[in-house]
C-alpha cells in the first residue's frame, strides 16, 4: 500500500506551480492527501521556479533562449558590451598582448554598462512591476461587486440563493483571462531580472579578467546593483492577491449556487480594498478582501 502524506497546499502555491514553466494546475482543495509521486511532482516544478539558473550553460546561448519576444529590445545587449572590450573569446577571457586598453575605451565601456544598459534594464522591470500591480488593482475592482453581492447574501444567511447573471459570469470569466495574463507576465519578468542580472555580473567579470590589471569595474557594479530594486523584487504579496481572487472566481463559476465554499472562507469577506497579510512571506499589501 503506498504511502500518503497531508499537504497543506494553499492556492498560492498553485498559482506558483502554474507559473513555473507554463504549467496549468486545477484548483487543488486545501489539506487533500496526495501520492507521493504527486507530491514528487509538485515539489519538483515549485522548487525549479526559485533555483533555475542560466549559469549551467553558455551565458549567450541562455540569453538567447530566455529572451520573451515581446521585450527583446529591453534585455542587455550582451554582444554590444562584448565588443566594447574587444573580446577575443579566449577562454581566460584575458587580453591579447598589445591590446591597449585607454581611459577613453574605459569610458565608453563603462557608460554603456552602468549609465545606459542597467538603467535601461532596471527602469523597464520597475515599469513592468507598477503595471503588473495596476493590472490587478484593476481586476479587483471588477470582482468588487459580485464580491459585495455574495457578502450580503451571506449576511442575510441566504449563501444558496445567490446566483451569478450573465454579466456576473461574464466579468469573471474576463477577469480570469486577465488573471492568467498577470501571472504569465510576472513570470517572464521574474526570468527577465534574473537573465539580465547573470549578464551584467558575467559582463563585469569579464570587464576585469581583460583589463582588470588598471581598471575594475566590479565595486562600481556591486554598488549600483545594490541600489536598484530589479532581482530583488519581492512578488509574493502580488501572487497572494492573484491567488485569492483566482480561488474566489473559480468557486463562483464552478459551484454556482450550491456553493459549498462560503465567501468568508474563500479569502474575500470584506468589501472594497484592505490590507491584508501574506501567510508565506509575512508581509503586508493592500488588495480587494
């Protein structure tokens, strides 16, 4: 007889299971006993979501693989950074002798490195967060009335007879598309900062390997990476909020109404936008509860 184990798998982490890799995962009921070889599964993609890495290939290669179409223009260009140093792909990375190397081709490196392409980089993973988090405040807002409806049908100790129209549905099931939108993005995006921030350390690296004997460029490198949010964004408090209304908008499709799930217990018991607080990372974020 196999073995079975009591998981605790909250709807977030489903949503991060169907971020990883663009896999698309049902609802799974809290606390449900899985197979091993399930959770196998499930520990396995949620795992590779956090420590898949570029550094396993040629960095080139894996740029070129983890570009997303839509944002080609935004990545760092890697080749351009390549032939400021006049590299000759040797494997040490180390210059040709009578290379020379001036403060004039230094500067050009450098402002191409700092000033133009990790700006560029970090102002366009910055953008792409404030957006992410508009697209879903704007989401909420449209929950916010059928959420309001099923409340006051709770209050009335009515929950069975409260019944989604055809605008109801279809206002879900629009912010359901919108939804899976949202969490494709803000995938790409974790991808995009981490492909982008391998390439300027690599970048850097290979800057001092060839002409690290006058000039370094790494302190400078680790100081303006430090001072920028792009690898460090924190993108749980965003996946608690697309999690709960992904849990409050399939109830309401699915059940209908012989709901079997109240509105207080999917998550959304309070009208309009509070704070509130996710359970995995601890943090505090506003949103429609």
């Amino acid at each position: 007889m196999k073995k079975k184990l009591k998981l605790d798998i909250r709807t977030t982490h489903v949503l991060e299971l169907q971020a990883a890799g663009g896999y698309h995962v049902p609802h799974l009921p809290l606390g449900k006993s899985y197979e091993d070889e399930e959770l196998l599964i499930l520990f396995h993609h949620l795992t590779s979501l956090y420590t898949a890495t570029p550094n396993t290939m040629h960095f080139e290669r894996s740029l070129k693989r983890a570009v997303y179409e839509p944002w080609r223009a935004e990545y760092i260009d890697y080749q351009k950074l390549k032939n400021l140093l006049r590299d000759n792909g040797s494997d040490d990375g180390s210059a040709d002798e009578g290379d020379k190397w001036t403060d004039e081709d230094e500067g050009k490196f450098v402002d191409e490195l700092v000033n133009v392409q990790l700006e560029r980089v970090a102002n366009f993973q910055s953008s792409m967060v404030q957006k992410l988090k508009e697209r879903t405040a704007n989401c909420e807002s449209k929950l916010e009335p059928i959420v309001n409806k099923a409340k006051d049908g709770e209050e009335n100790e009515e929950p069975a007879t409260v019944e989604l129209n055809e605008e109801s549905k279809k206002t879900i099931q629009e912010v359901l598309k919108e939804l899976d939108g949202i969490t494709g993005e803000m995938n790409e995006l974790e991808k995009y900062s981490r492909i982008n921030y391998t390439g300027f350390l690599k970048a850097t690296k290979k800057h001092d390997r060839r002409r690290g004997a006058s000039y370094r460029v790494r302190p400078l490198m680790q100081v303006r990476l430090a001072a920028l949010p792009f690898n460090k964004e924190d993108y749980s408090p965003l996946l608690f909020r697309l999690s709960t209304m992904y849990s409050f908008a399939r109830q309401q499709l699915e059940e209908g109404k012989n709901r079997t799930q109240s509105v207080s217990q999917s998550g959304m018991d309070q009208a309009g936008y509070t704070t509130h607080k996710c359970k995995r990372c601890g943090k505090t974020s506003g949103g429609l509860y």
